[in-house]
C-alpha cells in the first residue's frame, strides 16, 4: 500500500489542487480609532475566520513580528485613514474543497495598531460572509468577488470606529492557485 505522505505533503498538495484562493484588491479604512499620543495610529489587519482554524498556515511568510499566523497586512504608519497595498496584503488559502462547505464560513478581520514597545491594541473589527454566486457576480463559476463598505466594529459600538473598504475575491482557478503559491513562496 502507498504511504500518502505528511501530514503538511497533503495539505501541500489540497492547497495547491483544490482549496480555493481568497484575494483582496483596494483594501483601506477611513477614520479609524487614534491610538497613539500623536493623534494617529500604526494600524494594520489581521485574518481570522469562524470557524477557528479554517485557513492555511504559510510556513515561508511572516508578520512585521516574525510570526507565521494568523495571516495579516504590512502596517500603515502614523494615520487614520490607511490604504494597503495590493502587495502587502495575503492571498488567504480556506481549507474547504467546495463553495458551500465556504458559504458555511465567515471572515473576521481585526483592525489593531502596532507598538513597539507594549501589547498591540485592537482598534475594532469587521465580520464578512465569502463571495459566492448569490452575493456577486460570476461569468463562470469559478470566481466570485464583490465590493464592501463595513463599519468597523469595537466594543459593540461602530460609532466613531470608522469604515473598512475594499474588493473580496474567490477563486477556484488553477491560475489564481499559481499566483498565490508565487506570492508565498
């Protein structure tokens, strides 16, 4: 009998084949809590989903703190209304093999400010559902995206915690797989 390989071979192998690509394109936030004595924030977003645990973690990339997961963005120093490059944003890998095992998903992303030299703060958060044929548009099936405006939530209030913008994609292409194995390796 053939031994299929380790653990990490296998999910090796369902990213690359079969779990779909979550991509972000325009991803910025506009009036956004002030954390810091300059009036401003070093802000940046972090990837979580519920359920826990449903995404891929890249072992070849990391965080401005060395750490490998969750996934998140490059910081935006010194503002309020910050704008992330296409480029420092990650492609996000969700370990389902169909769109309604990810229908089932949602996608929760953490806005915090970076400190050098105490905890990071959390600045809010918003919660998404994935793109899917019901919430945009798809020409074949295979790729699914759509344009968001949310507030950002912090401590159950979402007054004066400013908006999260930006285009959510996901595709289940051979392609867009390819791009996001180069972006991470």
């Amino acid at each position: 009998m053939k031994q299929r390989g380790t653990p990490l071979e296998i999910s090796e192998e369902l990213r690359r084949n079969v779990w779909p690509v979550v991509s972000f394109t325009n991803l910025k936030a506009s009036n956004i809590i002030a954390s810091d004595i300059s009036g401003t924030s070093d802000p940046y977003l972090v990837f979580h989903t519920n359920p826990i645990d449903l995404l891929w973690r890249h072992p070849h990339k990391t965080n401005h703190k060395g750490e490998t997961f969750p996934p998140q963005t490059g910081i935006c120093h010194s503002t309020i209304n910050p704008s992330w490059s296409n480029d420092v944003v990650p492609m996000l890998h969700p370990r389902v093999s169909s769109q309604d095992a990810l229908d089932r998903c949602s996608l929760v992303i953490v806005v915090q400010d970076s400190d050098v030299l105490t905890v990071d703060d959390i600045l809010g958060y918003v919660a998404l559902r994935f793109p899917s044929p019901e919430r945009s548009g798809s020409k074949d099936g295979m790729e699914f995206e759509y344009t968001f405006d949310e507030p950002i939530i912090f401590e159950g209030s979402s007054s004066k915690s400013g908006r999260l913008s930006g285009s959510i994609k996901v595709s289940w292409t051979n392609e867009q797989r390819q791009v996001a194995m180069e972006w991470y390796e």
